[in-house]
C-alpha cells in the first residue's frame, strides 16, 4: 500500500468516527447542564432543609414558651366574671375578641418572708410588673394596671416569677381584671378618593405613617340631625380630637375638625365613630377623612 492510499483510508476513518465524536461531545454537553442543573437541586434541598430546621427550632421553642407559661400561669383558682369567654381559666390567657382599647390590672397579697414578682404579658412580650423583696414584714400588697390597644386575637396574661409566691385563698386577695373600655369600629370608607403611597388600609380605615414626619389630618360628616353622632380621631389608640352633635329638631347636621401631628413611622391614624351614632354615607361624599404628610424629618 502507497502513502498516499494510507491517507486516504486514513481520511475516510476519520470522517466515519466524526459523527462519534460529536455525539459524544454532545452528550458530554448535556451531562455537564445535567450535573449544574443537579447541583442547583441540591442547593435549593439544601436550603429547604436549613429552612425546615429553622421552622421546627421555632416549633419547638414556641412549644417550649407555651409549657413554660401553663407551668407559671395555670390560670385562677375563682373567676368572678368572664363575659364572651375572652379569658381561658384552664391557661390563664386573655384572648382579646375584637380590635379595641383594653384595661388590665392585677394585684396580689402575700406572706412578706416570700419575694414575688408578678409581670403582666402581652403576646410574650412584658409590658408591666409588681413586685417585692422578701422582709421581715409580716405581709405585702403589690399592683399594677395598663391600658392597651389590642387586635383582635392578641393574648394578655399575667405569671407569676419561678421562686416566688402570693396566696391564693377563698379571701380573692390575688387578683387579675382585664375588660374592653371601647371597641374600634374601622371598616374604611366606601370610595377611596386618593392614595398615594398606600399608606392607607381602606379596609381597617387605619392610616399607618410611612415615614417620620409632620402630618395634617382633617375629618368631617354630614347627617341627619334627628340621630346623634359623633367621630373621634384617635392616634395609637388614643383619643387626640372629637367632632359631634346631640340629636336635634333640625333637618340635618355638619360637623368636622382637624390636627396636625409629628408620626413616628408605623404609627397609626384614624376616625372612629362612635356606637349608636350616625353619618351618611353616600355617593356625593359628604363624610370624608383626610391625612397627608406635611414635611417628612
């Protein structure tokens, strides 16, 4: 055989193994996108997982709060009064029924050789306490109320410190109230004219700053005079301005005001009108609500 029928037939099987080749290098194309593809799986199980470890350490320590609180807090011996059912005598928790303002207070009577130390929660967090050391006292009386805002669900309760004691006798010495002074009824208004931002919940009614900042807020209605009315513009809960009229002989009624306030940013805003009182409210909009941010700081 010459040289030159050698590279010819060396041609010719190069040209029937091309074909392998490429496949070849085709399959080790999607082999390599297969494995980024397996690898991106694994990162995102990964990740899964540290979040699922993450949920259940949660799960757990929120199981672990909820023992410690059924072991401190086992509720009270008597309840005197418990309208709607909003206290659990079983966990010694009050769940608040509605969106409201709410009073607590709780106070206790005790052998003074003892220290005690009673904390009123809300939502696992302390808000209040009463407290005192151990003496040589033959006995001690402690206290404490606070007014809350709560959303409907929030939970309040009082437990008593690990190591500490008050009596729990047939005398009520040791006592815990909570009750609802007043009910926000915010269920927006029918149009929503302007709402740049979103700082405004047309379902709640709630207006909720957005920034730190000076904000002008004006509210006004119109109604029938033969029917009271009167709304309040109240700001975390607490009342700031009123405008209202008694019921009259006349044929209808206007009333409004209006305040300025420097807002911290997540504080809320709004108008409650108040139970057994009346407005219209129509489509010629005259019972409006105004809040806009005057200088932002």
């Amino acid at each position: 055989m010459t040289s030159q029928e050698d590279t010819v037939l060396q041609n010719e099987a190069q040209q029937l193994t091309c074909p392998f080749k490429n496949l070849f290098k085709d399959l080790l194309k999607d082999l390599g996108v297969s494995e980024e593809k397996l690898q991106a799986t694994e990162t995102r199980l990964n990740a899964l997982e540290n979040k699922m470890q993450e949920v259940l350490s949660r799960l757990a320590n929120s199981e672990a709060q909820i023992e410690k609180i059924k072991m401190e807090n086992s509720g009270v011996k008597n309840v005197l009064m418990n309208v709607g059912d909003a206290y659990n005598k079983t966990t010694g928790i009050f769940t608040a029924p509605v969106l409201g303002v709410y009073y607590f207070s709780f106070f206790y009577h005790c052998q003074a050789d003892q220290p005690t130390l009673l904390a009123l929660f809300r939502n696992g967090k302390q808000v209040a306490i009463t407290k005192h050391h151990k003496s040589s006292c033959y006995t001690e009386n402690g206290g404490n109320g606070v007014t809350l805002q709560l959303d409907k669900g929030e939970q309040v309760y009082i437990v008593l410190r690990k190591n500490t004691r008050v009596w729990d006798e047939s005398n009520v010495t040791t006592v815990f109230t909570g009750f609802l002074i007043n009910a926000i009824h915010t269920k927006g208004v029918k149009n929503v004219l302007m709402n740049v931002g979103d700082a405004y919940n047309k379902t709640t009614g709630i207006f909720t700053a957005p920034v730190l900042g000076v904000y002008y807020f004006s509210f006004f209605y119109h109604c029938q005079a033969d029917q009271p009315t009167l709304l309040a513009l109240f700001r975390n809960g607490k009342q700031v301005a009123i405008t209202k009229h008694h019921k009259s002989s006349c044929y209808t009624e206007n009333g409004g005001n209006g305040v300025t306030l420097q807002l911290d940013k997540g504080e809320q805003v709004y108008i409650v009108l108040r139970k057994n009182t009346r407005v219209w409210d129509e489509s010629n909009v005259t019972t409006v609500f105004t809040g806009f941010l005057i200088n932002a700081m």
